[in-house]
C-alpha cells in the first residue's frame, strides 16, 4: 500500500526547514511521500536578478538532505504576497492541494512576515474540509523561528503548540538542510542559526519528554475511521 | 495485538456521554478498551441518600450501552470538587492513569461548572508529558452541552475545536446511552436532551464533512513514531 | 409610530439567510422595515457572466419569503473585495448606513472568507459611534455556517454568541429562503444544507432555554433611554 | 403596569456605585424596582466588630440616593468568598434570583479581586438560562475602578465593553452616592475617588456620543419578542 | 553625553498626540530628542487639495508646543495605506528608524482605523530586533482615543496597557497640542475633544497612583546592561 | 547612594531559579539587593519530614551561587496553598513587600501548577499600585520551564513575553544555580535539566539579538521620572 502524502507549504525557501524539517525527514525516511511548495521568490524589482536562481538551487540541496518526494515553487514575488489577487495565490495553492490530495498538511503560523499571513490564508482556504478537502487528516501550523517570535503580544496571535513530533533522530539532518541556505544562514548570535535551531528542537522536545521535538498548532484535524494511534 | 486503552475522565455521570458518547462507541466497535472514570456523586447532606445509587445504575445502563470496558466511580462530592484536597483530588485521578497507562485520554473542557474546573485541573497534571505521562498520545478536552455555552465571552475561554471524529454510525448509541440516564434527561427546549445532542453531533459533522460529528479542543497530541493517519 | 429600520449587511448573497434569516422574518412580521444589503457579486472574469444575474433572481425570491423591505445590491467584485480601494468600499456601506438610519444593523463575523473580514471592516466604520452613528442602538454580527467554522483556533478569532433571539416561530422562513438558494444550496452532508441549518438553530436555541435561536455576538449597544427591555 | 425589576449584584458594599451607580439612577427615575444584593461584609476576626455596621449604614445612604428599592446584605466574609462552600454562596445568591425575577442582572467582572471572581462565579450560576433563568433578559458584567484594572494583561481577562449607558443625567447621583462611602472614599490622586469615577463616566460616554456613560459586558441577552429597542 | 532620541510614528497628524503628547513633553523636558514621523497626508482625490498644506501647519504648531526636535512627514495617501506597496511602505519607515538608531519607538496600536494598522505592521518590521534594532530598548503602543474604542470586543484584539507613564507636568501640554490641530478638534461631547482626552489621562493615572497618566501596551522591551530603573 | 532591592517570589525552592537566575546574578553582580522568597515548603503529610531541611539547604547553597542578599521562607504547604486563607497567604507576602519596598518584583507565570496560580494572585494583591506600591518601577512574570508549557491552548493564557534580559554573563551561574538543587534536577530528556535551561536561554536570547536571554511578560510599569532606558 502507498502511504498518502504530506504537503509542506512554505511562504519563502527555508521556511519549510525551519518550521518542519525534522518531520519532513521522519516521514522520507519511513517512505511517506513529501511535497514541499514554496510559494514566493526573491524577484526584481526588489530583488537582483541572480537572487532567485541561487535560493532555487539552495532549496533543491537542502529538500535532497531531507530526502523531499516533490519540489514545486510558484514564484509569485516575494514581501508583495498580501497585495496579489486572492484568486490568484489561493488558486496557485489550491490547485497543488487538489492534485495531491495530500493526509497531512503544514502552514505557516500567520506571524509578524506579512508574507506568512497571506500563504496562511490562502493554505486555509485551500484545505477547508469541502470537497477533495474533507479527505485531509491534519492541518497544522509550523513555526518559523524569528518572524514567530517578533509579534505583538496581546495585539497579535501567540504561537500556542499542541502536538510534538519526535525528531530525536532527525534534528541533524534539520540543521544539515539549513545549512545549505547559504543566503539565509546568519552568524549567531541571530536568529536564523543552526544553533537557535537546535535549542528550540531541544526545548520543545524537553517539554515532551523527548530528546529533540518539532512544535505545531493544530488546526483541523478529522478522523474518519478509528483514532489512529489506537491501533 | 491489544490496542492499548483510552480514558475519559467525567466529573459527573452523564459528561462522558454528552461528550464522547459517539467516540466511545467506535472505539468499542473497534476493540479498543475503554475505561469512564466518573470523578463525583451527588452525596448527603446536599443530595438525598438515595441519589447516588440511582445514578450509579444510570451509569452502568449507559456504558453497557456504549461498550464500556471499564466503569470506576471516585465517588468524590459533587459540588464541591473546587475545594477538596489538591492532592487528595489530582491522586484519586492520578492512579487510575498510571494503572491504565492510556493513549487517549478525554477531560472536561473547563466551563462554567466549578466542578468541571477542578475535573479538568485534575486531569491536566495527572496527564503531564512526564515519567508514564510520556505515553500519552492525544489528550483533548471535551464540550459538555449547557454548561459549555453558559459562559461569560471574553472573560472564559471559549470552546473552540480542532478535532472532529465521525460518528455517523454510533450518534444513535450516543442518544440511547444519554436515555439511559433517567434523572438527568430533560424536556425540549432545553440543554439537556437527545434533541439538542442530535442536533450538535449534526452540526458539527456538517461544518467537517461528515454526517454526525463529536468535537474536541487538543491539549496535546505527542508524535513518537510516524505520522499515524498516514500509515 | 413608525419602527426604526433594521440593516443586514451581507458579502454575498444567502449570507444575510444564513446568519439572519430567521431574525429578519420576525422584525418584518412585527413590522420593522429590513434592508438587506448585499455588498458582492459573482462576476466575469472570476465568474460567467449568467450566473450574477441568476444569484440576484435567487436572493429577491428569498428576501421574499423573509418580507425583507428593500434589497439593495453593491455589486462590487466577490472574493477581491478585500483589494478594493478602502474609500470605495467602505463609502458604498456608508451611504446605505447614512440614508437608512438604522437602529440595529448586523455585520458578518471576521472569519475565514476574506472577503466577510473586508465587509466586516467597512461596516464596523460605517456604524462608528460618530454623528448618525450614535442613533445606532445595536451593532451585532452574525455566524455563517461553514466559514465561520474553518478558522484556525488560537490564531484567529472564535465565535463567541453573546445574544440569541427566539426565532422558534420563523426557523421554517429560514430555511425555505435558503432554499430559493438553488445555486448555494449543497447535498447533505455539507455545510451549507437546510438540515446544518435547521441542526444550528436547534443547538443555538436549545443552550438558550428556546426551541430555536439565532445567536450573535455584539459588537456595540448604546441605551439612551431606558434599558428598552425593561419597559 | 409595573416594570420588571433590575438586580445588581455586589461583592462589598460600594461596588454597586462605582459599576453601575448611574444606570440605577436612571431606572428608579423610570419606576424600574432595583434590587441591590451586597454578597460580603468586613467582619471579624479580619476587621473590627464595628466596622459591618458602619459601611452597612454607608451602603443605605448611598442606596437612597440613588433611589434604591431593596438593598438585601448576605453577610458572608469578605475576602475568604473563594473559600466559602459553593453550594453556600451560589445559594444564597440563586435564592434571590430566583425570588425576584429579575429582567436584567448585574454582576462584577472577574478581575484582580478574588472575591470579584468568587461573586461572578456564583452569579453565573444564579442567572443560567435553565428554569426561571430563561426570563432573564440580560445578564452584563460591570467595571469596578482599581481591581479591574489591575489585572495581568495576556494573563488574565481584559474588561473589552460592548454596551454603553448614557448617565448624562445620573453622573451625578453616582458620584454622590459613592462620597456617602465615607469608609472607601480616598484622596486624589488614588482609584477610588469621584474625580476618577467622573473621569472614567466622561471618557466612556465620549467614546459612545454621550456626555457620560457607564459601560458593561455582556453575558448573554436573550430576545424573547422583537428586539425591544426596534419598538 | 547625548541622550539617545526616541521616535513616534503616527499614521495621520495628531495621532502622535492623542497617544504620546504628555510623553513626548516630558522627553523634551529632559533634553531627549524627539522625532515625530507622520506616515499620511490628506491627499487629492480623496480630500481637496488645500487640506494637506494646512494640516502640516497644525502638525508644527502642535510639535512646537510639545518641543518636538524633528518632525518628519511621508506624505502617503490616508486612508489607502493598507493598499500600498509593502515594502515602499516599510521601506519610508524604515529608512527613518536606520537613520535615527531609536532607543525607543512608539507605534500606534492596530485598532478600527485601517492606516493603524497598516502603520503598526510597518513599524513592527522596522523594529524587529535585528541589526540595528537589537539597540532599540523599547517597543510600545499607544491608544488613540476613539479609533481604539470602536472595536470589535472578542473579534478584535482590546488595547490592555501594561506601562503608564506619569504625565502629571505635561497633561497641559498635551491638550494645548491637541487644541493646535484646529481641523481635528470637535466639540464636545465627541471623543475627540480636550475634555475627553484629559478625562482618559486623570483616569489612567489614577489606576497607576498618579495624577495623569499616559497607557501604552509594551511590544517589546530589551534589556542590555542592569535594570535601567534599578540604577 | 544605595541600589532600591528587587523581589523574586518563588512558589516552591528553584522556581526563582528556572525563571530569573540569570538576571538575579546580573543584577548582585552590579550591587543591587535581592531578595527570593519562598512561599512554600514540602511538609508532612504530604512528604516525609526530611525534604524540607535538606531542600532548604540546597536553597540557600543555589542562593549563594547567584549572590542572593537575602533568602526568606514562609513555609507554607506546598501542593495545597490554593486552599490556604486568602488573607493568610497573600498577608504573608505582603509583609514582605512592605517591609522591602522593592523597585522590582517578579512572580511566577500563572501556569499549570495550582501553586503557581496562587502565589501569581498574592503576588498581585501584593503589589497593587497603591500605598507603597506605587513605588514599584516593575512587575514582571517569569516562565517555569515544565509547567508554563504545560497548559491547554486556548482554555488556558499561553506564555507570551515582551521582555528579554541579556544574561550571556550569567547563564553559567543559572545552570550552576540550579545543579545545586540535587533533589530537582532530573535527567535528560526531562523538562527540569540544565541542558533545557541553557537551550531555552539560547533560544530566548538569539529571538532578541542577544546570545542568552531571560524572558518575561510584564504585568505593570510605571514610569514617574524620564524613561530610564534613554538617559
């Protein structure tokens, strides 16, 4: 039996490793197939030409690491997402969605990037439990380490997890996969560093009795036929 | 193999209906040991003598209804679980985890019972991510019709789900069971009958795609193996 | 005496059915003028270019059967309402606002259609406490099967009902104009069903001590005379 | 015909003032019979003997000013409420709910004050939509200057009014009301003075189109017939 | 040794005083150089075009008075700012912080009016601690009397102020600043009037055992060396 | 002249620790006075009557190791003081606070330990901006590594900071702090570990430009002379 897919929707290149990387490799390595789709690329005019090209081949080295099924960038430009005909960016993600049917799903949490808000809405819409929709098990919300964690409390939504994943035996090819962002990767103390990194998967998984953990927020979750831990 | 067993923890009898009784029964269906854990009774001197044991056969009718695996009584006052012992309350409900060793365990959502507070407390730590806690899969918190949406918005939490179990094929044992309880079923309109628990399980499955519904908050889902609904 | 007018403001048509309907029919039987103002349409290039003059058929017959007064039309675009020039939008509400006079008018809950969130901003400033605004006695919004079900919890807001309104005698008008409805109207199990309709008014009115209800959530109540249900 | 009657529930002598002073004035005026239900009293071991009787003969003064029709004093501990059996202290003030048949109930917000909470707590119950409670046309949370702004924001709820009532002609009546306090009144600059209280009445009416107002939180209103103010 | 300056970004002219002017009084006072950054204009077509020139001279006259070291203006278009670019939007803001090195920005807090909150999202990216903004000490946001009350309780975020500052000495200049902006003063009663802002500092203040206060709600404060108020 | 002191409040010994050992060192470093105060201790019934000596002394050893000038206990029963006298409770540590006038005080998050709940409300009470508290610059929560992630999004308030102390100095002092706690500290991986304290330190700290951090959520600040940041 094939086992159904999971879809990583990640706003930038990188995002998908900072929030899921640990998971995107415990389900490669157990044969589940992943799809990571990147939404947005640094495109001029805000960006030189050459930037998108270089991230392209970043994010490719870094999905190998992490052993990724499918790659699918939709090269909408970056920092303007918000400003997009609605139509047109939850059309973009609603048609990877349709064609996947994927189990699970992964957002980002809707944060201080103005970016991660509008892949938020448009990840939102398009698994509402309608249609092709109704087959989705889990939707969830990663977080992005930085942008999470620059927000307004009590003017704006706190990341508040309620499901870890174990990525004890994951979290090095986490940071491995980060590590090929050449174009993001920062000196620490910062907050976009393998070392950041590593203490918030310590820290979340310290929480829930495990080496190193990955944290989300659940948004939906459907069961259809027996709780499936159960077994 | 022996699934391992789910909890849930009602402060009074009838909880465990009004918000399981459809999961339950599937699980049941499924083979699954269930164990109801009903924290209080109606006791002297703030209930005659004879309440108690009228309910306690209420509940029993109820779970054979169900399937119930397992039916433990704590006995405790109700009322009044607001000032009992922390210890003496959280131990009574802590033993019965450690012994079951649980992968789902279901507790009250705290609402506008005082009771249903203290319930809840009880089964948050005796749940904790730690030493036997570490095997708990999923722990959720269920919503009790009435009391539920007898809030004050804005100065409670509201019961906002994000799990939702198809019951399509047990909503009929849900209200069969809730039958069982004599003394506690009501006329319509009111909170308390199978009209208005038909109606919710209606309304939730409806809002998921599913014909009958039973909807839950998440505590905390723990993650040790591989994405269990996408085996 | 004449009655103040009552104001629903709806994004698209069937939305004032679904979060209204039965609290329209009774303002009109006890005669209360109601506008209804549908601020969207399904138009070309999103749309064929039949099916906005279909809906607006579809909407007169069901404002029909709840009595409504004056239906009025805004035909600004559907699902980019949110991409419009924040004067033009909100400007149209507000001429409709500034004519009518309302004492009570009801908004659209915030929730995951991005457009009920645009249309819930320019109604939240075209009903502001300021000049005419102050004779406003009520401002309320409203839940919408469905959309106002498939937030996320914890990072956008929950429908929380503060008021319900006893429409045991107008649920079957609710319904029957949601049946005119023919483009909006699902097969059960979905959303947007006469039966997670009916389910939805059973439940709101059942935790209100009322055979059916719809509920709300108050957004602003200014009493300058006496407390008026205390007459 | 004779007006159903309001019930203003509070914790300590004085806070009936300081929440709800001027819109008790405004219903006298009207001939609308208010009840004032003082919960605790300042008594021995924790105060001296003498003090219940002083701000007993306080509360008096300050109730016929403003028109008071029934002041009833329950005499339970103050600042120990939270540890009274619940049975106790939600039957006593239950049994005056359920005497009365009040039209509208005025409870604190459960802030700072954990009497506050204990007194909201148990008017919660008192005034649950089941049996006589399904009269009651409103149920609304008043501010109390100091404690309720003297919480942990994020950590604890935030007072967010959605109801306004104009007390241009009872302002007042409110602040002298509160002066016969003389036990509570304070030197300015302090929480509980009448410039703070005037203050607080001139910014709340402003933010409403009023000269002075006095804001509330709405538990739950319930709508039997048409809306009342649409009359 | 220079002070460091502080920085307030106010979406339209007299935000920076309705939320900050006691504030900024007191900064001047002291010798801290203060910046005022006005983000919009009154512009053609939404407004003639002779309201811009005019605002800007009231915008001097009431920085003077307040002893405001530089006044700086954008001069986007009020009203549309959600609709601009976000990074030409961002961009103008954070140019102005990178230029300043800020030890303390006051951004306004995201409330009914759509331009706050486009200038809130502006203002937090350009503080975010990274680079230069690791050296900016505080982060906070201030009420603006009557947009900040017109929310929506529950689907909105409620402004809860965590810092007060004692405005005592400075009330007066703050409502002489705000009686320069001619065009914006209304009469009483209207939220935007001297009466009520001197209303909402005595009763800040006197929750805070201070004559007149000033409420901000912190977003971010970071401390470097000792507890600067320690010293 | 003399440094005003600073309070930290601790439900149980090491609590002070997990939450401010790194900003209690950075602070003795620099000649401020510091006080801990232990509300609780692990007495007989409910734990052999050895713990609370050989606890205490580690206390006091944990102390020294941060520089603590002075060290108090109330001994009062651990797991039970949300059911101790109100008055009895919050009376002791206002005492204390009284006594001390401290510039800043810090108490525990109000998290999933029902002590923590407790000691969170006296600690309120205690230092209410009345009276001597007034005089109170700061009062901030810390978060207890374990129990603060331990709650139940969205029924329970999440954990939100918007203060980070640097403590890239003093961090080797916290773990060393806490390894003296011997009967506390547990292996990895468990939540109460030095390497869960260091990751959250690191992960605190790069979120704010910092390589270590503590952080808090500030319940109040008042601010009566110039900003003291800007000086």
């Amino acid at each position: 039996m094939t086992a159904r897919p999971a879809l990583v929707i990640a706003p930038h290149p990188d995002d998908e490793v900072l929030g899921c990387g640990g998971t995107i490799a415990r389900l490669t390595d157990q044969g589940v197939p992943v799809t990571v789709l990147v939404v947005s690329a640094d495109l001029p005019p805000l960006y030189p030409a050459d930037v998108r090209g270089r991230v392209h081949q970043e994010a490719l080295a870094a999905h190998a690491v992490l052993g990724v099924t499918d790659s699918e960038f939709l090269d909408f430009p970056s920092v303007e997402l918000s400003r997009m005909s609605v139509a047109e960016l939850t059309g973009g993600v609603q048609r990877v969605v349709d064609r996947l049917e994927p189990a699970t799903v992964f957002i980002p949490f809707p944060d201080r990037h103005v970016d991660h808000r509008a892949v938020f809405d448009a990840g939102m819409v398009a698994t509402r439990p309608v249609g092709a929709g109704t087959g989705i098990a889990m939707v969830a919300m990663y977080e992005t380490i930085s942008e999470t964690y620059w927000n307004a409390p009590g003017a704006e939504p706190t990341f508040s997890p309620n499901w870890v994943v174990d990525i004890t035996e994951t979290v090095g090819a986490k940071t491995a996969a980060f590590a090929e962002y050449d174009s993001q990767v920062q000196e620490y103390p910062s907050a976009r560093t393998t070392q950041a990194l590593e203490a918030l998967a310590l820290f979340r998984g310290s929480q829930a009795g495990m080496e190193y953990g990955e944290a989300f927020q659940i948004v939906r979750m459907l069961t259809g036929e027996q709780l499936p831990w159960q077994a």
